[in-house]
C-alpha cells in the first residue's frame, strides 16, 4: 500500500504504471484528473460508501447551534440547486449517487 498527498500524485503514478489501482473518494480523483486533461479513462468500482463528516469542538460555544446551522446549509444548497452547480464547476455534475453529507459532534 501506498499513501499519497494528492489525488494527482495518485494518478501519475497510476498514469505511469507505478500503481494499479486508487483506493480514494470518487469526486476528488474525477476532479483531479479532469484537470490532468489527459487522454486516460478510468474504471470506477466501488469498494465502499462513505460521506464526508465536518468535525465540530464542544469547546466551541454553542457547538449544537453551529452544527445545526452547518445542516441547515447544506440541506439548502441541495435544494436550490447550488451544489450541483459546484459540481459543474469542477466537471463532476454527473455524479447522482451521492449520499447526503451529514454532520456531527462526537
């Protein structure tokens, strides 16, 4: 196994052979590699699902309120269509299967 500490890293060394595979999230890779503009395809398999989590300190005052507040955005960004327009921005709009980010404090 080995680490990386970028989606392009990744992907040169796949582009090169150095690797077979990329074990990552999906959108960062397509990100990455719609900005390598380069003439490879890749295979998407999917090993497992997982959302993104934004981290919240109890030290913060009113850490409730703020996660709530941090829910409440991105329910409405969904809804209005603004998250999909940032997908668009970086090319990776056709990704439908995405799970609802959700947010937490542990």
């Amino acid at each position: 196994m080995i680490t990386a500490n970028s989606e392009q890293v990744l992907l040169g060394m796949l582009y090169n052979n150095r690797i077979d595979m990329i074990y990552s999230f999906r959108e960062p890779v397509l990100v990455a590699h719609k900005k390598r503009n380069t003439l490879f395809s890749l295979q998407y398999h999917e090993v497992s699902q997982a959302p993104y989590y934004s981290c919240i300190s109890r030290r913060i005052d009113d850490a409730r309120s703020l996660l709530n507040i941090l829910n409440h955005g991105i329910s409405t960004i969904r809804a209005n269509g603004v998250y999909h327009s940032i997908l668009e921005k970086y090319g990776v709009a056709d990704i439908a299967d995405i799970k609802q980010p959700t947010a937490w404090i542990n």
